[in-house]
C-alpha cells in the first residue's frame, strides 16, 4: 500500500482496464480476472470513459457488482469534457456504467484547451455532492503539476498517472522528484510497454536469474521507488496470478546494475511521453 495525500491508502498493484469489454467472447474471463485480482488483494481498478467508448467500465461495474467497498476505484474524463458542466455529465455517465454511486479518484485523462481552473471547480463540486472521494490528473508535466497546486483548490490533487516502465525514464529527471516533493504519488500506465520490451535479453537474464518472467521483473523494476503505483491490464486470470507474484520479487543491486546498462536512466529533461 501507499499513501494519497488525503490520508487515504491506496495498493501499489492495481489492475487496469484499456481494451477490455470490447469482445463479448473474452467478457467472461475478463470479469474472472478482476474479481480474482480483488481477491488477492489488488483493490484498484482503473479505467476511463474513453476506454471502448464506456465498455470497459461496463464490464468493471459488473465484475465489482457486490463487492463495491472493497475496490478503489479510479477512472478519468476526456478532455473534450473538461468544462464545469462537461465534468459533471462525463462523471454522472461513468457511475451509471459502473452501477456505483461513488469514485474513489476521478483523473483528467489528458489536458486539452479548457481552463484548468475551470475542470478543477467541478472536481471540487463532484467531491462536494459525494459523487467523487478525490481527484487527480494524468498525461501532466511539471509545468502542468505547477499550475495546478497553484489554483484555488488545486492542493487538492492525488496524483498524476503517467507512462512509465523501463522503455520510458524520461519521468525520473524531473517530474518525479518534483511529484516527490508534493508527497503525490505517481501512478505508472502501461509497466511492461504492453509487452513490447518483454524479449529484451537484458530483461530475460535477470528474469531467469530469479526464476521469474520478464514481465514479472518488469513489474518489480516500476515497484523499486517509494509512492509508485502501477495498474497492468488484468485481461485474464494466469496475467493477473503472474501480475501478483511480482510483489514477491527482490531485484538485486546487479539486476539494477544491468537493467540501467540496457535501459539508460535520463540525463535531461524529455518531453512527457504518452501512449
């Protein structure tokens, strides 16, 4: 577990969500899937509006139908809605999908041209009618992080989910330090770069080293850091039982050693990568 800022704890492994709901023929193992992922103590499920067109919180809201105090659940709105009152329909749309009354983090997915300030009020007015516990941003640089503490009510941000895994460091020069500093903790998409990296011999060989899958090690590597939060896709039960089993995984200062040989640290500022 690791904390939000509000107080609250949230899992540092959660289960996301992108491209589910999306064939009727894999519905039922995906709903497997998360419910077994509740079990094992993987609470936070992310998801988002945009994800097959609200499919995918469909399917959420059915996988967690009876088991709604035991989730954290996260989703986002599109920028396109990020007006006062397009926050407030976007989320009114996301709870019927999701059979709940309540989230426990709504994201801004991505920023677009409608004011901060503005998006920010409505968060504020969603926590205020209880239909959202907290919010936060995602896809956000540390110009954008600045601005938004900045704003009136803007101390009130969670966290930023970002894209991070051992392909895309480019996060650990600036906005993770500065992220540090706020105690908000970062929330890492994509962790295994949707499986691009996994034949990587670098990533093999530590991976055969502790008798684990390159994925596992993957996970591992995103866990190292203090205040990170990662949510793989839990598209079937064996992802998510492989998924868990990286908790138990302990990289070795060698297994650092060779995995910075292959995947270089920064050395400058980047601009912020997305998928």
């Amino acid at each position: 577990m690791t904390k939000l800022p509000s107080g609250g704890e949230v899992a540092v492994l959660g289960m996301g969500t992108w491209r589910m709901g999306e064939v009727p023929s894999r519905r039922g193992e995906e709903i497997a899937a998360l419910r077994l992922g509740l079990e094992l103590g993987m609470t936070l499920i992310d998801t988002a509006e945009m994800y097959g067109d609200g499919k995918a919180e469909q399917l959420v809201g059915e996988a967690i139908a009876g088991h709604r105090d035991e989730v954290f659940l996260v989703s986002k709105a599109l920028p396109r809605h990020a007006t006062f009152k397009g926050v407030i329909a976007a989320c009114e749309g996301s709870l019927r999908r999701l059979g709940t009354d309540r989230l426990d983090l709504y994201l801004l997915h991505w920023r677009g041209p409608t004011p901060l300030e503005e998006t920010v009020g409505a968060f504020e007015e969603l926590v205020s009618r209880g239909s959202i516990r907290s919010w936060g941003v995602s896809n956000f640089d540390v110009a954008d992080m600045e601005e938004v503490v900045a704003l009136p009510g803007g101390e009130a941000v969670q966290t930023d989910q970002v894209l991070y895994n051992l392909m895309r460091r480019g996060v650990e020069y600036d906005l993770m330090p500065w992220c540090r500093g706020q105690g908000l903790p970062i929330m890492a998409y994509s962790p295994i770069e949707q499986g691009r990296m996994l034949t990587h011999p670098a990533l093999r060989s530590v991976a055969e080293r502790h008798g684990a899958t390159p994925a596992q090690v993957a996970l591992a590597w995103v866990l190292r850091e203090d205040g990170v939060v990662i949510i793989p896709k839990a598209g079937t039960r064996e992802h998510v039982r492989q998924d868990h089993a990286a908790l138990a995984l302990r990289l070795t200062e060698d297994d650092f050693t060779s995995l910075d040989g292959a995947f270089p640290p920064p050395l400058g500022g980047r601009p912020l990568e997305m998928l």
